[in-house]
C-alpha cells in the first residue's frame, strides 16, 4: 500500500512540473510594413557607371523564431510595374517585354528553405522567382531590433544586400546593361 501511494505521489509530482514548465517559445509572426520596406538594386550601365533603381510595391509575411532560427520563414512578393529609376522612359522600356516583361511576369517573389543563425543575424537560403525562372539565392540578414513603433505595435527589421545574374532568370542580351545586379533590401515587419 504504501508503495502504490509512493508511486501515485511521484508520478503526481513529476505530472505536476511537466505541466507547469513553459512551452517553447513559438515564432513572431510579422506582415511586412510597405511604409518602412525598400527594395533597391544597382546594375552597370555599358561598363561607364551604375544606374540605381528601386521598387516600390512589397508585400509579404515571415516568421522569426528566436529559440528556433530553423523555424524562421520568410515569404517576399515585389511587383515588377512599381519599378523605379527616376527616368519615366527607361522605367516603361524595363517594364516591356525587352527586360522585365511586367505583363507577363508581374511579380517576383522570394520563399525561404531554410535559416540558421548567422553572427547576429540570420542567414537564410530559398527559391527567387524572376522573369518566370526559379533559382535559390542565398541572403545574410543583418538586425533583428525587436521594439515597438509606433507605441503599441510590436515590430522587427532587418538587411540584405545580395547579387544575382540576370542571365541566370533567362535575361539574357540586356544591352547595354551587366549581367550582375546588386539588391539592397531593407524591410520592416509588424507583428501579427
């Protein structure tokens, strides 16, 4: 009897601290805030100099655990009809089937693999969708300041900078322009 009660005790106990000991910390879920993201890139121009550009219409969600990184998710769309140059001609000739082929190929859209942790920041490995090609790409985020702004709205941000080849999204042929684009991103998210 008394050993029955000594077992029912122990496994009362032992019930007692499973339950009562916190769950992992899941991941932050955040909606990309379209006010404080840029999307920026730096191509040469007939070996002479760079001509800078940027888009304007970026939308998505991610997911950053921080216990977890290899549970961090990230999902970027950025419209190909928002990009910007400063020169309204060049802007609609890159747009045309030329380059970008807006009509056909309206947006482009990054999808995480795969995250680690990478110094203070994340390194993060997915799918690129450009011009109709899918390739992986690989991008170091830097950041991650957890606040809020403004006061009540739970935020985080981070940047990358990477370098594609257009040739490799079946770009090819594009003038006067290199084949190497640089991408500056610089995105803030707002918790959901």
């Amino acid at each position: 009897m008394k050993l029955n009660r000594a077992f029912a005790t122990t496994w009362g106990l032992l019930a007692a601290l499973v339950l009562s000991t916190p769950s992992p910390a899941s991941a932050d879920d955040y909606t990309i805030d379209p006010a404080h993201t840029s999307v920026a890139f730096r191509v040469n121009h007939g070996g002479f100099a760079s001509i800078y550009g940027l888009f304007q219409d970026v939308s998505g969600k991610f997911s950053v655990d921080a216990q977890d990184p290899s549970a961090s998710e990230f999902d970027v769309t950025i419209k190909v009809d928002s990009i910007r140059t400063g020169v309204d001609k060049r802007d609609q000739h890159l747009k045309s089937p030329d380059f970008f082929n807006a009509a056909q190929f309206p947006t482009i859209r990054f999808v995480s693999k795969s995250a680690s942790k990478e110094g203070d920041g994340l390194k993060v490995e997915g799918d690129l969708t450009l011009h109709g090609e899918t390739k992986p790409v690989t991008l170091v985020l830097t950041g991650g300041k957890v606040g809020e702004f403004p006061k009540g709205t739970a935020r985080t941000g981070y940047d990358a900078t990477a370098t594609i080849k257009l040739s490799d999204f079946g770009m090819d042929g594009m003038g006067a322009l290199g084949d190497e684009v640089v991408i500056m991103i610089g995105f803030e998210g707002t918790k959901s």
